[in-house]
C-alpha cells in the first residue's frame, strides 16, 4: 500500500504540531511541515507523489509558494499525484473569483478527526473537496442573474462534456470518470480542458462550483427528457 505524503505548512506551532500529530495516527501518510516560505518552498519541490498540500490561507507568501506548487503540477502526469488544499476558518465565505488557481480544496480548521482523514483521502484520490456551507455561499453568489446565463453556457457543452462535467461536479477524479463513462484517462483530461475554456473555469473547484451554481444536475436531467 502506497503512502501519502502530507506537506503541511501553517503559521502557528500549535496547530501545526496538533494536526502533524492527528495525520501520523491515521496511518499510511507521512507528514511534513514547515513554518516560513523558505523550508515550504524547499519541500515543495523535493516532496515525493502522490502528495497532499494543506497550507493555511494565513501562511507568509501564500501566492509565491502555490506558484511553486502549480509548477511541480505541471511536471507529473496526473493531477492526483498533487493536490493542494486551503486551510482556515470554518465560517469562511472565499468568493469562488477568489479561489487560487490550482487549489483544489477547502478544509476548516474545525474539522473534526475524522473529516480531516477522509478529505486526505479523497484529494490524493484527484477528487476536490469543499465544505458544504462554502459551497452554499458560492451558489447564492452566483445566483443573481447568472443562472439564466450559465445554462446557454451549458448548452454549448456536448452531450459527453456534460456527462463529465457532472461526474467531476460531485467531486470525481480523472480516473473515476474514465470507468464510468468508459474512456481513457487521456480522453477525460481532453474533455475537462475543453469543458474549463467553454465555461471560463481555471480549475476544477471553479468548474464544480459553477455547474452546482446554475443547477447542473436539474439542467443535465432537463437536456436528457428532451434529447
């Protein structure tokens, strides 16, 4: 059984060390921290895949130190090899124009144990992960007279961009797609590049967000009755 590696970079010592300590009992994850950008940015491109990232939204030189992030991304094959996630306050409300380019989840600090566990697993998975309540925040954001808009967005989708749209909506990997709809990994990719150009999304939370936004799963159940 492979191991996960969990870079963990968070400006306080004590929760630092506490979740350090919570990881390392789970089982299966070897984590690392680091507390200043340098010792960050140092791990970050020596650290083996698949790799988790949790770095708090307070961390010293956030965005240099997803730039580096990103480009380690773009060196492997499959984005499950890196995932990167936020962490913060349970009550935050990030505006999705805001979420950074490469994050692919959010984690309150008041997660409990085994919520935590379970959203390691599933972003080394490839998958995203969002907390509900943040979720709910960008829908009624979004609201406001984009629904209208986003469903004639929606309908210059294909049928198959729609399907993977959907399925990457709930929080699916490349990989988990693929056996679904019975496609190759490489075809999904192609599919989730094609699907973030015609949407405007710079990433999968993006794309997830906004298919929930116009009420993708109401849409995709409309086109299928009519089709």
């Amino acid at each position: 059984m492979s191991r996960t590696t969990v870079l963990l970079f968070h400006e306080h010592s004590l929760v630092r060390l506490g979740v350090a300590a919570l990881l390392s009992d789970l089982g299966g994850i070897a984590v690392r921290t680091a507390v200043d950008l340098r010792e960050a940015l140092d791990l970050a491109g020596i650290a083996p895949t698949p790799m988790v990232t949790l770095i708090s939204v307070n961390f010293p030189h956030l965005d240099a130190l997803l730039d580096q992030l990103r480009r380690r991304q773009s060196e492997v094959k499959e984005r499950a090899g890196i995932a990167v996630a936020l962490t913060g306050p349970g009550d935050s409300t990030m505006p999705l124009a805001a979420w950074p380019p490469g994050v692919h989840g959010y984690i309150p600090e008041d997660a409990a144990p085994d919520a935590l566990g379970h959203a390691i697993r599933v972003l080394a998975s490839g998958a995203v992960v969002f907390p509900s309540s943040l979720l709910s925040h960008a829908v009624d954001g979004m609201r406001s007279g984009a629904i209208a808009r986003g469903e004639a967005v929606a309908r210059r989708l294909s049928g198959r961009e729609r399907e993977v749209l959907g399925q990457l909506a709930a929080g699916c990997s490349n990989q988990h797609i693929a056996h679904k709809l019975g496609l190759s990994q490489g075809t999904v990719k192609s599919y989730v590049a094609s699907i973030f150009v015609k949407i405007g999304a710079e990433n999968r939370v993006q794309a997830a967000l906004w298919a929930h936004g116009i009420g993708m799963p109401t849409t995709l159940d409309r086109a299928n009755r009519t089709a």
